[in-house]
C-alpha cells in the first residue's frame, strides 16, 4: 500500500459511521486515502462501476438491502475490487456468509482502530492482487505464490496438492497443516482428515464442498501449538477453475498477532470497567474517611487530655485509654479508606527499595511465622523510586501478611527487586500503566492461590476469602491504592494450590536518594505565646483546637468559616504569627482564604490542615510546593509539634507568593 494514495469507497447510510471511518483512515501510517461515501444501494453500484475504487467497505445493514446482497451482484457483474464487510455483532455465521459472498475481510463496529484497519485493507489489496495474479496465467504462478506471506496451496478437484508458495515450504513450526507437507502430488484432504484431529477433518470438509461448488469459499480459525507458543490461524479456502477444471486455493494465514491485539483490547476494557468501578467506590470511600477524620479529631484529641490530667491509678484513666484505643482502630480504618481512594498526602522521598526492605527487617521477622521460609533476592544495582517511604513499608508489611495467611501450614515467602522496561504492549494491558524504566518489587508465596473470580475481586474493599474475625478486607485494597497514587501499577499471578505472587511496579528516577531522617519524635506538649486564629468549620474540632493552644500558652483568635476569619483579623490590631485553617469549608475554602489574607498581612504564616487531599493544595496527592499540612485526626502532641515546627523555621516561600 506504500506510495500512491489508496482510493475507498465507503458504503454506510450513517453519517457518524463516515465520520469515525474517515478519522480512523487518517491515522493509519505509512498510506494516504481517498474516501468516498455513498449511502445507498444504488449509489454504490454506480460508484464501483464507474470509479473504481481500490477497496470497498460495506455497511451490512443498507435499507431494504444488505452488504452481501451487493458483494454479489458487483461480484457477478465480473468486479474485482476487494470488499470488506462491516457488522454491528461480531459472528462466525456472518463472517462464514461475508466469505460466501466474496468477502475479502468483515469487521466489528465499535472495535475498528487504526491498526486493524489498515491490516484489513492491506490484506484485502493484496488478496485481490494474489487472484488476478492466479487469472493472468499459470506461467507466473509461482512466482505470484511466492510473493504472498499467507501459507497458500493449489489443490485440484481430487485435493491433490499440485503447488505451494515459498511460505508455505518453508514452514518449520509445528503446524501439521503446513509444516508437514512439502512434497508436491500429496492429497491434502487425506493429510487433513488423518493428521489433525477435529479441525483437520472440518477443513477437508469443506475443502470438498468448495471443490463440489456446493459452497463459495470456506473460512476457519484454529489454534495451533507452534514452537512451544499458542499459535492462531485462519484456513481460507476459495475455488476457482483452470481450463473449465475446478480447482482450490489453500491459505493458511497467522493470525497470532491480531488475536493477541484482540485478547489485549478485551482484557484493557476488562481492567477500564474494573478501574471505574473501583474509582467510583474510592471517591464514596474518600468522602465517608473526611467525615470520619473530623469526628476523630476531638475523640483522639479529648481522651489525649483526658489522660494527661488523670493519674494512672484512677478508675478513670483505664476508660480514657480505652477510648483513645478505640479511635485510634477507627483512625487507622479511615487511613485505609484515603489509601484505597488515593486522597492520602503523599510525603515522597527518592528511595531505594533494597533499602526499605532491608531496614523492615526486624518488622518483617515478627510477621512471618517460624514454618514459613523467608527468602529475600535483592538486584544489589537496582535503581531509585520516588514514593512515600512510610506508603512502601504499608505495602511491603500488607503484602507479607496476606503471603504468611495464604499458607497456615508453611512454605516459602520470596522478596525481589529488579529493574524491569515494561514495552507498550506490556502496558496497554494494564490500564494506566506507561510504558518505560520501572523498580519492580515482588512477593511471591507458596500458599493456596486463588482461582480467577477471587483474583479479579482482591482489590476491592472489603472483599476477603478471610474470617471475619481475622481481616477487614481492606489490606490489599489499601496496597492497590498506595501504588496507583505513586505512579505506579500492580499485576497479581495465582495458580490455586500452587501459590500466588504479587509485582509491584514503581517509575524509576535519576535523582539523588534521600535521607529518611533519624525517625525520633518528642511527644511533649510544646507551648508558646504567639497569636493563632483557628479557623475550622466544625464545632467540635475548633473547640478542641483552641482548648489544647490556650491551655500551652498560645493566644487565640476563632472563627468557623473564611467571612468570620477575616473579620477578626480585621479587628485584632496586633501581628497574627499564625493562621490554622481547615481545607475544605462551606462558601470560602482554606487556599481561597489565605490567599485573601495574604494581601492584608503578608507576614502570616499559614498551616493547613484536613482529613484528606484537596485539589487545591496537593496535585496526585502530593503538597505543592511550600505548603504546610497537617492531616487529620492528629494528638495534641501532634499539633503543638506541628505548630512549633511552623512557627520555628524561617518564612520561605508560600504557596502563590
């Protein structure tokens, strides 16, 4: 198809179907086209008389018509333009009846790209050149064969073999079908009907009832184990005759390609609808943790102070302790639901994930059971990611879990790191997913696997194959979400009773590794004697606040939304060091206030803090730059460190300044 322009013909009475067509053509590389749209019976009739054209692509469906009605009529009028059916529903019926009708290809509607596109009509030309090659004369048969790429066979009406081309003799891959066969005078039907099972003799059947002209062509899909690889082709037979002799062409093409393209395309629709199901899930997931994190706050905050100012031994203390643990489970749930919904406020450093596994030992050792064997092969040249350290160990710890409970009688837990290039076909098949340099870390197990349905529903929240008692379902849907908000993708291979293994892939980085810092914090109450106006729309978090800031010595100003904020701003004439504003407010939000207050006192520092990401302040879950965040729920150790550490370091520049 190479060099001049290739003239289309398109037969569709819908116009959206033209428009789609027309765009498709223009993005197929390497050939130019010329359409032409005709919307009727007649219309196409007088189109292919008159002009034409290279290739034909005919809408089945044309009023009182159809396609194949037509492919007949401009067949038997002596045209011999190639024609390429195209169907609303996919069939094996309509694909047999579009070869009967003279059909060089049919295509499904809704599935046609670029790429496909351009195979059909390459394979079209070239079917209609190998046939006009045939008419011209015997004296070139041969060497027309042996131009061709399919595997083709000219048999005569016994089904004697009487040529093949260069492709076909040179087949050495397994295809009994073709490989097996390069000696010429040898009856294929036989071959056929003894050497290949089912699909053998289905072939020479229809061999047969081409030959017998009880059928036009014949058309089959098989499949194929070739060179120790699944293999797909397509037999094609047609009949035409040689000095009034009936006589068969053979062709085998290789259709792996495409039926791997196929089964790709299908497995990406397959991942995009699962991907929009559990998006949809994350944002109710993330909205319920918002909610909840606000009510944390003075429950976490209230049994803190609670258990500052009772002694040890009153009766007292052991309630407060009891509330504070049962907050703290809930907080950790609703930290689960921002990992899964991907609203967490990433910190991300540039690691090296050899580093992080080795430094979870200890950790890891209390996990992993003494029946269970831990191995750990660890690429010493592996390169850097850029991730929330504290994120990886949450998925290196989750996925060690689910590995140690997939094996309650033992067996072999296995770490791994590796620098892997993930190619595009590798990454059209996940969604997501680009393709380039990755960090691949994995966690393989011994354990029971899983069969296929459980697979395609592990990372949803709240599935488990677990006791109740034993999980909440949300572990591995906490580790889907940390991956997805780094950049990066998860694959899942299990084999029941066999075991299962988990890769994690992370965007590999050039910049320099950072240091994760010493990992020690105090957890005194720190005081100070600043101003800070608290603005928080939520009662009893305000409250809380302002209680724990005025008993270590901070002066406060409130207000429960950005009107109220600054009207007391306006009204205190001495310096506010700092504001504390929530993110997400009714009528004005946290980002939109401080930028109002930046333009009437630009020497106030500003602290956000929220339950979750806002796309206001983070974009993918990472701070903008020179934004000061503190995520709820937090302690009062929390919050006066914060402050302190805010308050302490030298202004630098804000976010918008």
């Amino acid at each position: 198809m190479n060099g001049s322009r290739v003239c289309v013909l398109l037969v569709d009475d819908d116009e959206d179907d033209y428009v789609m067509t027309r765009d498709v053509l223009s993005e197929i590389e390497g050939q130019r086209f010329d359409l032409e749209w005709v919307a009727t019976y007649e219309a196409a009739l007088e189109a292919i008389e008159t002009h034409r054209p290279d290739v034909c692509l005919v809408d089945y469906h044309l009023g009182a018509h159809n396609g194949l009605d037509l492919m007949r009529e401009v067949l038997a009028d002596g045209s011999t333009t190639p024609m390429i059916l195209l169907t609303g529903q996919g069939g094996h019926e309509v694909d047999v009846e579009a070869m009967k009708s003279g059909a060089a290809d049919y295509l499904v509607k809704g599935q046609i790209e670029a790429p496909l596109l351009g195979r059909s009509i390459r394979y079209a030309l070239k079917r209609a050149q190998d046939l006009e090659a045939l008419r011209e004369s015997e004296r070139f048969l041969q060497s027309s064969l042996d131009a061709l790429s399919a595997y083709i066979a000219i048999l005569d009406e016994s089904g004697m073999i009487i040529a093949v081309n260069a492709a076909w003799q040179g087949f050495r891959e397994g295809n009994p079908l073709i490989g097996a066969i390069h000696d010429l005078r040898i009856n294929y039907l036989e071959v056929c009907e003894s050497g290949f099972g089912e699909r053998g003799r289905e072939i020479a059947a229809g061999i047969r009832e081409v030959i017998a002209d009880q059928r036009e062509a014949f058309y089959l899909e098989y499949p194929c184990e070739c060179a120790g690889e699944p293999q797909w082709f397509v037999a094609r037979v047609t009949r035409f005759t040689n000095k009034g002799v009936p006589m068969v062409v053979v062709a085998h093409d290789d259709i792996t390609e495409l039926k791997r393209t196929e089964e790709a395309l299908q497995e990406s629709e397959e991942q995009l609808r699962q991907s929009q199901k559990m998006e949809a899930i994350g944002r109710l997931a993330g909205g319920i943790a918002h909610d909840f994190n606000n009510l944390l706050v003075p429950i976490t905050g209230y049994s803190d102070l609670l258990l500052l100012r009772l002694a040890e031994d009153d009766p007292m203390h052991r309630h407060a302790e009891q509330i504070k643990k049962s907050a703290e489970r809930a907080a950790t749930l609703t930290h689960q639901f921002l990992a899964f919904s991907r609203k967490q406020v990433l910190q991300p450093r540039v690691l090296n994930l050899n580093a992080v596994v080795t430094d979870m030992d200890k950790m890891l050792k209390r996990l992993i059971r003494e029946d269970i064997e831990w191995v750990t092969l660890l690429d010493p040249d592996i390169g850097r990611v850029k991730a929330d350290p504290g994120q990886i160990e949450q998925v290196i710890m989750n996925l060690t879990v689910n590995a140690c409970d997939a094996m309650p009688e033992g067996g072999k837990l296995t770490i791994e790191t590796a620098n892997v290039e993930l190619d595009e076909r590798t990454a059209e098949r996940h969604v997501g997913v680009q393709p380039g340099p990755y960090v691949m870390l994995v966690l393989s197990d011994t354990g029971c696997g899983m069969d296929e349905e459980t697979r395609s529903q592990i990372f949803e929240p709240f599935f488990t194959t677990k006791d109740k008692s034993k999980g909440t379902g949300l572990g591995l849907s906490t580790v889907y979400g940390i991956v997805k908000q780094s950049g990066g993708g998860i694959w899942v291979y299990s084999e029941l009773e066999k075991g299962s293994a988990f890769k994690v892939y992370l965007p590999r980085v050039q910049e320099v590794i950072e240091s994760l810092g010493s990992g020690v914090s105090d957890t005194s109450l720190q005081q100070g004697s600043e101003v800070v106006l608290v603005v928080e729309d939520e009662p009893g978090v305000r409250e809380l606040i302002c209680e724990i800031l005025s008993h270590n010595g901070y002066r406060i100003l409130e207000a429960c939304d950005g009107e109220h904020a600054l009207r007391a701003s306006r009204q205190h004439d001495g310096t506010i060091h700092l504001m504390v504003t929530d993110v997400v407010m009714p009528g004005m939000s946290g980002p939109e206030l401080a930028d109002r207050m930046r333009s009437e006192r630009s020497d106030m520092k500003v602290l956000f803090m929220s339950g979750y990401t806002d796309k206001a302040i983070v974009h993918h879950g990472i701070l903008d730059p020179g934004v000061l965040f503190l995520q709820k729920p937090f302690s009062p150790h929390a919050l006066t460190r914060k402050l302190r550490e805010v308050l302490d370091t030298p202004r630098q520049a804000e976010r918008g300044s």
